[in-house]
C-alpha cells in the first residue's frame, strides 16, 4: 500500500513542489494527499493546487498561541485524509512535544544548516558571522527538541568570500531540492 504523506508549509513552497513531483514521477514510493499551511496567503497552497493536492490553510492565528489546540485541529486534517507520514517543509510553527511523541518516527524535517549547528533561524547569517566555510542543510527526523532530531542526511555548500545570507541561502535551496527527495525516497523504503 502506498504511503500517504502531508506536507506542511507556510511561505514559498518550493520544497514541497520537488517533493510532490518526485512522488507523482515515481521517484518516491509514496502518495502526497494534503499540502497544509498555517499561513492562509501562502503561495504554496495555489502551487499545490495546481499540481492536483489537496490544500487546506489552517489559520494558526484564531488559537492565540494555543498552540495545543491548533495542533489538535491539524491531527484532525491529517485524520481526514489518512496520513501516514508528515513532512515539513519551510513550516514556520513551533509544535509541542506532544505533536511528534503522537507521530513518533512519522515527521521529517528540512533545515537550512549543517545541524547540529544553528539551529532555529537566521541560519546563513549565523553561518556567514562565525566565518564558517560551509553552510548547507539537513534533513531530519522530528522529536520535541526543536531542529534537534536525529539527521537523516545533510549537504555542505561552502561559503564565498562577500557573501550575503541572500545569495547563501539561494545556492543552499538548491541543494534542498535535491537533498529532500532523495532522503524522503530512502526513508520511505526503510518505513
Ligand atoms: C527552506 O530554506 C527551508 O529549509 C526552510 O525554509 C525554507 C523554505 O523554503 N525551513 P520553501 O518554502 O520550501 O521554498
């Protein structure tokens, strides 16, 4: 049986896109059923729409930071549509412990750093300021340590001399369109 897996977003959504092509060409074994994004202007969701998902905006904002009742209502979306695995891809919202201890081994992640390094935001930045050679990304499997899950995979992209966290963080995506699928591909297999 195919795997079925959401994909959760709130911005740009070129992550999930690869993603979703590489499961509609074959290239992962499994089936995108929901594209969710807690941003309700998302760009994503009219990408994911055009590629024939399912896109459901999930204003977070009506919650006033409860957070354990937003996530009870995404649980029921996921429900809905039988998922069996999540993957986050550029999803701006903390989740409580709780959320991945209910989908233990079952969310994966992509972040834009060589974890365990910078972990949270401003990644290329706090790359560029230390003077690192490389930054890159990681993909990752979810716990309730935030970006702080095992790392399934991760790719280096090394740092030019006047680069700007802009042009770092263009060359790193490009990597996360490779990077995700091929480790979502694998950890499929292994499920
Ligand atoms: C990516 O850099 C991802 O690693 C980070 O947010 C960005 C999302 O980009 N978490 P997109 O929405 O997939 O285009």
């Amino acid at each position: 049986m195919t795997t079925r897996v959401a994909i959760l977003i709130s911005g740009s959504g070129s992550n999930m896109v690869t993603l979703v092509k590489a499961m509609q060409s074959g290239d992962i074994d499994a089936t995108p059923v929901v594209v969710i994004s807690n941003v309700t202007t998302a760009a994503g969701l009219d990408k994911a729409k055009a590629l024939n998902v399912n896109a459901v905006a999930l204003d977070h904002r009506p919650y006033k930071g409860d957070r354990a009742a937003f996530e009870a209502e995404l649980n029921k979306v996921l429900n809905e549509h039988n998922v069996d695995l999540i993957c986050l891809a550029g999803f701006m919202r903390i989740l409580t412990p709780d959320f991945p201890n209910q989908w233990k081994r079952k969310i994966l992640n992509i972040h834009p750093s060589l974890l365990p390094k910078y972990k949270g935001l401003h990644t290329h930045q706090r790359a560029i300021d230390a003077g690192d050679d490389n930054g890159g990304c990681s993909v990752h499997l979810v716990t309730g340590e935030l970006d702080g899950g095992p790392v399934l995979g991760q790719v280096a992209v090394p740092i030019m001399e006047n680069d700007t966290a802009d042009n770092l963080a263009e060359r790193v995506l490009v990597e996360e369109h490779k990077l995700y699928p091929a480790i979502l591909a694998d950890f499929i297999k292994q499920m």
